[in-house]
C-alpha cells in the first residue's frame, strides 16, 4: 500500500524561494502549500493538517523563531525544519532550543533538503521505541539496559560519559543535539557551558567508535550547534553508489534572485 503523499507547507517571505522549491517537490510527489509570513502560516495550520513545515528565520511581522513558539503550543509533534543562513548560529541554537527538527542552511541542495523533510517525517511516523530497546545504526548496537556497545559484533569499551553522551545522541538519530541540551543531559545544567569539555569527550567517543575518527560516518558535528548521530535510514542511503540526480540542484541564498541550478 503506498504512503499517502507528504503535505508540506513552505513559509518564507521571498517569493523566488517559493517558486524556486515547488518544482522539485512537485516532481516528487509531495503536496506544497505556501505562506509568506508566520502569521499567515498559523492561519493555514489551524485550518489544514499537515506533515512538514519550512520555516524561514528572518520574516517580516513575527518572524520565524516566534512562528516556531506558537507552533508548538497547538501543534508539539508537527516536523518542522527551520531556514537559515550561514552565519545564523544563535538562531538555529534557539530554534532547536524551541523545538524544531532540524535546520537547513542557505543555500541548500533540494537533495539535503529532500532528505531532512523524509527523515524527519519518518521519524515522526515510526512506532514509538521503548526506552530500554536496543539501538542499532549501521554497525554500532547500544544497550541501554545493560549499557553495552558493539560495533561489527565486537565490544567497545567506554567510560559511563562516553556511553552517556551515545546513548543521547543514537536515541535522537538524525536529529541535531546542541551542546547545551547534551551537556545537561549527561552532566547537569551547570554544565550546559562547558562546551570544550564535552568536544574532548566527543573526540575519545570517536575514536572507539568510527574506522576513520577524523572522518567521522556516525557522530557528526553541526559547527556551533551540537552533534547529530546519522539516522539509520540515511545512513543506509549513503552507502550507496552516491550518483547525482534532479535533487542535487541549490537554492542560492541571494535575496534578490534565489533559484535552482544544476
């Protein structure tokens, strides 16, 4: 049986960066509706469902940080990934902060973007994991009950930070975990700083964990955000033959003339 078609609502101000994605949705099958401002956007999703928002950061009126607030009041388990530029760290920052899936940074491949939409929808749609279930992506296992980790069946030594901090990121796999949400995680919120301290954890971890820790498959950083553990779906994807197709187009970040090129 196929899956009903994922409805997606794009809210961005630019008109171009509109007309620049409803193509490459279109094609793929997905639903697209548009909003050029929060409020806008909040009207539409009281009235429809949807699967998927975008969400630019910088709007005229609201905005895109205070359209995520009032999103989540009404709507806590909707996906939504916000649209940012190159130099917004705080904003992507705050916005994990306030509940957003995921960000994707100006310009962006439609591939990217195509990937974080279904990931993020199939995390939501999947069946609910108990706590003490395994995890298992790609080679690595991790059993919470009995902390242990495996990569290609064969036992890994960590410290208890170690496995904390794995455990953390696998249980939210694909998601960004920014430093400050890790740090209180696995340290307490008076740690929610030290950001050094745990960046030296991150490095042991890796080096027990990847074949290649300077070239990292699971734990990968979002520079100035926090750390994300690959998704097992994509994971599997990028094993692939990595061929180029119609979805590795960018969307520029010019505010002036945003379009696809191949």
């Amino acid at each position: 049986m196929n899956q009903p078609a994922i409805r997606i609502l794009v809210v961005d101000d630019e008109s171009a960066i509109r007309r620049a994605l409803r193509p490459p949705l279109l094609e793929l099958g997905f639903q697209v509706a548009e909003a050029s401002r929060g409020e806008e956007a909040l009207q539409l999703l009281r009235a429809a469902a949807y699967d998927v928002v975008l969400l630019d950061v910088n709007m005229p009126g609201i905005g895109g940080i205070e359209t995520l607030r009032r999103i989540r009041a009404f709507a806590p388990r909707l996906p939504i990934l916000m649209l940012t530029v190159r130099d917004q760290e705080e904003d992507k920052v705050e916005a994990l902060e306030l509940g957003a899936d995921d960000y994707v940074t100006k310009p962006f491949s439609t591939r990217e973007l195509i990937a974080r939409i279904r990931a993020a929808v199939r995390r939501v749609r999947a069946p609910a994991r108990a706590e003490d279930a395994p995890i298992e992506i790609g080679e690595i296992r991790l059993e919470p009950v009995k902390r242990n980790v495996t990569k290609r069946g064969e036992a890994v030594h960590l410290t208890r930070k170690e496995f904390d901090i794995l455990h953390c990121l696998m249980s939210r796999a694909g998601r960004v975990v920014t430093y400050a949400k890790l740090l209180t995680a696995v340290w307490g919120a008076d740690c929610r700083e030290e950001v050094e301290y745990l960046r030296t954890f991150v490095r042991q971890l890796r080096k027990k964990i990847e074949d290649d820790p300077s070239n990292p498959l699971y734990l990968l950083t979002d520079v100035y955000v926090g750390y994300r553990f690959a998704d097992a779906q994509t994971f599997q994807e990028d094993s692939g033959d990595g061929s180029q197709d119609s979805e590795g187009s960018e969307v520029n970040e010019s505010k002036n003339a945003p379009e696809l090129a191949s």
